[in-house]
C-alpha cells in the first residue's frame, strides 16, 4: 500500500521535514496545526485567534484530503497554558458539531514558533 501526501495551499507548509498529512488505506494523519495564517504565514496574535486558525488549518488539510471535520476519529491539542482549556472547547465545539471525536489535550511547556496551540488529528474516509 502506497502512502499519498496531502498538500494544500489552504494550511501552511511544513515548518520541518515532515507533511501536512498522510493518507494511509482509509485513514487520515494530519500533522500538528499552529495558528499560522497560510496566505501570510505568520501567526495570528491571541490564543483564541491562534485556536481558530489551527482549527482552519486541520479542516483545510482534511478537505484537500476528501474528508471533513465529521470524519475525524481522534485529535491531540496542545495547549501552552491549560487554563485555556475552557477557551479551547468554545472553539473546538464550533468545529466538531455532529460527534465529537475522541480526544487529549496537553500542556507543554513550548510549540514551534511559539504557539499558544497546536491541534492534530486521525480521521477515516470511506473507500
């Protein structure tokens, strides 16, 4: 089985030597999503800008990908502060509105280009 890339000008490139996403058989790896604005390629200032924008990122890799937030299975957010937290699942449930996926969230203690968050997911398409 042959593993396909996903590229899309609609999230922002790689910032290191790895995908946006990966399609494998019938599912979807989408890698960590900052903040980043993908036209300007900066980051959005504020958590809750950098929560939105992340949450755009994914969704555009899985719509490149076929799929949408509805497919996904599972997600990792990382959040620089757990007291966003509560922030976070305002915006979350914007996105995921059918089912909710399963999910962890993680403080750590620093993202790339020092995000307030990063977001990826497992989603399944079918075949």
């Amino acid at each position: 089985m042959q593993n396909k890339v996903i590229m899309t000008k609609d999230a922002p490139t790689a910032i290191g030597p790895y995908s946006q996403g990966i399609i494998a058989g019938n599912m979807i790896f989408v890698s960590g999503q900052l903040g980043i604005n993908p036209k300007m390629g900066e980051m959005k200032n504020g958590f809750q800008e950098q929560a939105t924008q992340s949450l755009l990122n994914l969704k555009a890799i899985l719509e490149k990908a076929g799929a949408g937030m509805q497919d996904v299975v599972k997600t990792t957010v990382f959040l620089k502060d757990m007291n966003d937290f509560s922030a976070m699942n305002e915006i979350y449930k914007q996105y995921f509105t059918t089912s909710f996926p399963a999910r962890s969230a993680i403080e750590i203690s620093k993202l790339p280009k020092d995000g307030l968050v990063e977001v990826e997911a497992i989603a399944m398409i079918a075949k």
